[in-house]
C-alpha cells in the first residue's frame, strides 16, 4: 500500500546479501535499532503475560496433552502422555521441549506454559520488528499491531497452551528472513517451524519460493540452500521418531484426521459452522482476513503492474502461504479443531498488520486505529466471560478444565495402585491431575494401531502406502482391556459434575 515515498528496492545484484544470507548492514545502524527492538520484543512479552493472566485456568484439554508429555520429560526421560506407556501422541515437540525446559526452571508446568507464552509473543514481537526494518515500515507499528491482533484473536486466546503462538513466532521468523534473502535464519526457522508442527513445511516453504525468487530467479541456489538447512534441523527428530517411536509424523496426525464432526462440519467449512455458534468472535476474525485479502489484491496489482516494493512481495507471500496451507487442509477432509487454523491466521494477522503498517505512513494511523478497534472489541466480548476466565469464548470440551482438574484428582485417589482406566474421549487434564494409568488412543499405541487399522481398511492406494511407510517400524500389541471405565454423560447425575457455557451440565462417572 502506497507509503508516499518511492522505497522501491534498486540494489543491485552486488549489494544484496552473500549466499550464506548476512546483510550488509552498518555497525552503526544495528547499534542504533537494537535497544528498539529490545523495547519491542519486551513489549510483545507483556501482552502475552497479560493473556495468559486472563487464561491460564481456561486452557483446553489438549494443552494439558502437551503438559503431561513435558512433565513426564522432565520427571522420568519419557515421551508419552503417562508413565506408564510409550506414545507418539505430542503434535509439536519443540513445544514439549520448551514446556520442559520452563518446568526444570519454575517446577510448575502450568507457570511454564505462561513462560513459554511469553517467550513467544516477544520473539514474534522481535522478528516483526525486524521484517519492518527491512521492507520499510514503522517496526513498532507493525510489531504492536501483530502481537495485538494475536493475543486478542478469540481463535488463538482459545488454545493458550498449545503450539500455536509458536506457530505464529516461527513463521513470523521465516518471512523475516526470507524477505532479506538470508539463507541460514530463513532455514534454520524453517526447521523450527516444522518442529513445531509438520505441516508448516506448506506455507514456509511459499514464504521462501516467493521471496527469494520472485524477483530474482537465479537465488534458488540461496533458496535450496535455506530449504536444506531446514531439513537438517528438523529431520533428526523425525528420522528418531520414526524409528524409536514408531511414527515418521506424530499419532496425533492420524487421531485427528479419522473423520469429521456431526452435521458435516470438516476444515473447508469448519468457519461457517463456527460463525452460527459464536457469531461475535468469528466476526472478528473475518474482519481481519477481509483486511488481509484486500492489503494482498491491492499488494499483487502493484507488483504485476511493475511496481516491485518488497513489502508487497511479502504481503503476497504470506498470504499466498496462509491459503496453500488453509488448502491443503481443506482437501485432506479432516475435522475443524480451532488451533488448526491458527497457521493460516498467523500469516493472514501478519499480511493485515503489514498492510495497516504500511498505510500509517502517510495517512495518519487510520488503519491502525481501524485495527485496535476490532482488537478492542474482541478483548471486550472475552474479558466479558470473567477474569481469569473459566473458559474461552471458543471451547469444544465437555467440561472445563477446573471440572477435570478436580475430577482427576479424585480419580487417583479412589483407583487402586496397577489399575488402568479408559478415557471418556477427552484426557489431557485427567491424566494430569490423576497421574494414573489412564488410557486411549493418545495414551496407547496398542489402541492407536486399531484406529490406524480402521483408516487402511476405508484407505486409497497411495493413502495407503503413506500409512504404512509412516508406521513402518511401530511395534504390534494386542490391545488390554481397561480395568476401569471413565464415561461422560450429558445432564445432572451422579459422579463428578461439569458444567461448560453453552453445553450445560454434564457428569462424568467411573464403573467397573
């Protein structure tokens, strides 16, 4: 969007960073922006502690998955949802690496998955500081305006805990990188980002097509350069996985794509089903994409018509990732879970903070105030539910997560030491309060391989051979009967009672 100065870039072939991918900046000029972007970067982190303040007792049941898996890191060098049994469940490691790296230094996993919010809301903060600097936009307008989109946004307040501001942080990063043509940044986030979750190898891959050759197509020496350096640190892991595990992708993978909700409702049309059970958040999110989309057609005819500012190049390219992944889920049919969508947002909240950015140049923060105002709004409607909320304005579980708390924790005191019980279908927050032997399909490879059993059964041909090379090397058990049975029934009853805002009350009970 017009800045009213011609910032064209003009460098020549000569000026622009070495193959290994390090500007040619001045001592003087990095002196002179590190103390802003420190300011920046500090300023990020309090909007995340400021979240998490407001969400810490609300985080969804599978937060408490990445929890437990962190806790059983740190307490017993094992990677699985319990003690007791070996899984593959954990979507994002590197967050587990993270949430276990906050329990070593605070003990308490909850306060480590704030630290680890905080963490990333400032790198986020960072990296869109320094992707301003580069395309040449206000650093502290475009940081401010991003972290606020996110922090506010009722789909990522809904899923605190889990990986997905680090979803955002490290695509954040990629763009940032990839926009000054550095090879080894751009690869190494990369890396990290598929870490984080596999399938943003999708979008950061774009990212990296379209800003390193788009307008110079003889970097793709640079480029494969960056995509090699990704694959190098993320591979490891999956190799380790595939072979240790028994799984090249986490299970969650396989749990989670096995069909859809009631009524029809998969990722392709999830937003239609969501905007008609929570009209007020949804309507923010749409507006935030509809700024995206128009900073993007207005970004893709100026560059078409011969106008070459890198901001748009960059505004494009995020875009254009946010789709390819939002695509990709679409045509695979698996189900609409709210931190699914949260790649996607990231990129669209960044190409729409690029965009705000930009226009505050010249016409006085109008966008940015247009911005703050659905912001404002959409942390309104939240604070609205209370203070520390009980429960996001966006929440698909049976019972909150105090409900499960209390639950679990009265669990492992009546189930007898050597006793396994069968999950009610959710078991995140059980199994970290009860610390017992609780199982499912996240719990359970032998139960996992009969999920995975049914999905070949209904499998194409290629589907199929992905499948088994993925679970090439996972180990065959028979599945053992639970001892015990939790189930949740809707409605007053006996057992444990719940309630949620817009379910109702429900009970969970435990039977032979």
């Amino acid at each position: 969007m017009a800045t009213g100065v011609d910032d064209t870039d003009t460098r020549p072939v000569r000026d622009l960073p070495t193959l290994v991918g390090e500007p040619e900046t001045t001592d003087r000029t990095s002196r002179r922006s590190w103390p802003g972007a420190v300011l920046i970067a500090a300023g990020g982190g309090l909007l995340g502690a400021v979240l998490f303040l407001v969400a810490y007792r609300g985080m969804p049941d599978d937060s408490y998955i990445t929890l437990d898996y962190a806790r059983n890191v740190v307490e017993h060098w094992h990677w699985g949802l319990t003690p007791f049994r070996d899984a593959n469940s954990a979507t994002s490691p590197l967050n587990v690496w993270l949430l276990a790296g906050g329990i070593v230094v605070t003990g308490r996993p909850v306060v480590a998955a704030g630290l680890v919010l905080v963490l990333t809301t400032a790198l986020t903060a960072w990296w869109a500081a320094g992707l301003g600097r580069v395309v040449g936009v206000r650093s502290a307008v475009l940081a401010t305006v991003l972290v606020g989109l996110l922090v506010t946004s009722p789909i990522f307040a809904s899923v605190v805990g889990m990986e997905s501001f680090l979803v955002a942080a490290t695509l954040v990063g990629v763009t940032r990188f990839a926009a000054e043509r550095r090879a080894v940044g751009t690869g190494i986030l990369t890396g990290l980002a598929v870490l984080t979750r596999p399938e943003l190898v999708l979008p950061a891959v774009v990212i990296v097509v379209v800003l390193f050759l788009a307008r110079a197509p003889r970097e793709w020496r640079r480029a494969l350069l960056a995509l090699a350096i990704g694959a190098v640190v993320a591979l490891p892991w999956h190799v380790w996985s595939w072979f240790v595990l028994g799984s090249f992708v986490p299970d969650s993978f396989i749990i989670k794509t096995s069909g859809s909700f009631p009524g029809g409702e998969v990722f392709g049309n999830g937003p239609l089903f969501m905007a008609q059970r929570w009209p007020i958040p949804m309507a923010v999110v749409g507006g935030v994409a509809v700024v995206a989309l128009l900073a993007a057609v207005v970004s893709a005819v100026r560059w078409v018509g011969g106008r070459d500012r890198l901001v748009d190049r960059v505004i494009v390219a995020a875009v254009l990732g946010a789709a390819v992944h939002y695509g990709a889920y679409a045509a695979m049919g698996v189900s609409s879970y709210i931190w699914y969508y949260c790649p996607s947002l990231s990129l669209v909240s960044l190409a729409a903070a690029l965009g705000a950015a930009d226009l505050s140049l010249r016409r006085t923060g109008a966008a940015v105030a247009a911005l703050a105002v659905v912001a404002g709004l959409s942390a309104g409607h939240q604070v609205g539910l209370g203070i520390p909320w009980p429960s996001p304005s966006l929440f698909g579980n049976w019972a909150t997560a105090s409900d499960y708390l209390e639950a679990g924790t009265q669990l492992g005191r009546v189930l007898p030491p050597g006793q396994s019980v069968l999950a009610p279908g959710e078991i995140g927050t059980l199994a970290f309060a009860c610390g017992c032997d609780i199982v499912d399909q996240f719990s359970d490879r032998a139960r996992l391989m009969s999920v995975l059993d049914s999905r070949l059964q209904g499998a194409g041909p290629v589907e199929r051979a992905l499948l088994e090379l993925n679970f090439l090397h996972a180990d065959r058990r028979p599945v053992e009967p639970a001892d015990r049975v939790m189930t949740y029934t809707p409605g007053p009853g006996p057992g444990w009672p719940t309630y949620v805002l817009g379910r109702g009350p429900g009970h969970l009970t435990l039977t032979p």
